[in-house]
C-alpha cells in the first residue's frame, strides 16, 4: 500500500499556480462587465419587442379588432423568419 500523498514524498500533490491573481482580484473586472452585458441584453431584447409588437399590432388592426391574440403575435413571428410551432396557424 502506498503512503499517504504529503507524508513521505514532498513536492508530490497538489500544487497552487501562483501566476493567477487570487479570487477576489479576478472576480472584481468581471463583476464590473455584468452591468453592461444585462443593459445590451436589455437593449437587444426591446428592439426584437418593438419588432415583434409592431408587426402583431399592425395584423390586429388590419383585422379590425382591438385585442391582440396568439395568431397574430404567431404571424408577426412568422414574417421575421422565426416561426413559432404550437399555437395555431
């Protein structure tokens, strides 16, 4: 049976990089990038919306009616290129 790691064979085991900053100092910049990550998101998500909304917006109102549905948000998806399956049409 072999002896423990540490106990009789120094420099065996494991062994620290100390090249890297510690932890802290390499989560901090990261932390720092979240907030401009979430506010492109934010704008990249409210231009797909507006998108999206004005082209449901414009089959309900062709169809005369003042309600929204599944179908029109379905066709307005549809007529950007990304069908949705599952709700009709």
């Amino acid at each position: 049976m072999l002896p423990a790691k540490g106990k009789e064979y120094p420099g065996l085991g494991y062994q620290r990089l100390r090249d890297k900053p510690p932890k802290a100092q390499q989560q901090q910049p990261a932390a720092a990038q979240y907030g401009l990550i979430y506010e492109e998101t934010r704008g990249v998500l409210k231009v797909f919306l507006e998108n999206v909304i004005r082209d449901a917006v414009t089959y309900t109102e062709h169809a005369r009616r003042k309600t929204v549905t599944a179908l029109d948000v379905v066709y307005a998806l549809k007529r950007q290129g990304r069908t949705l399956y599952g709700f009709g049409g």
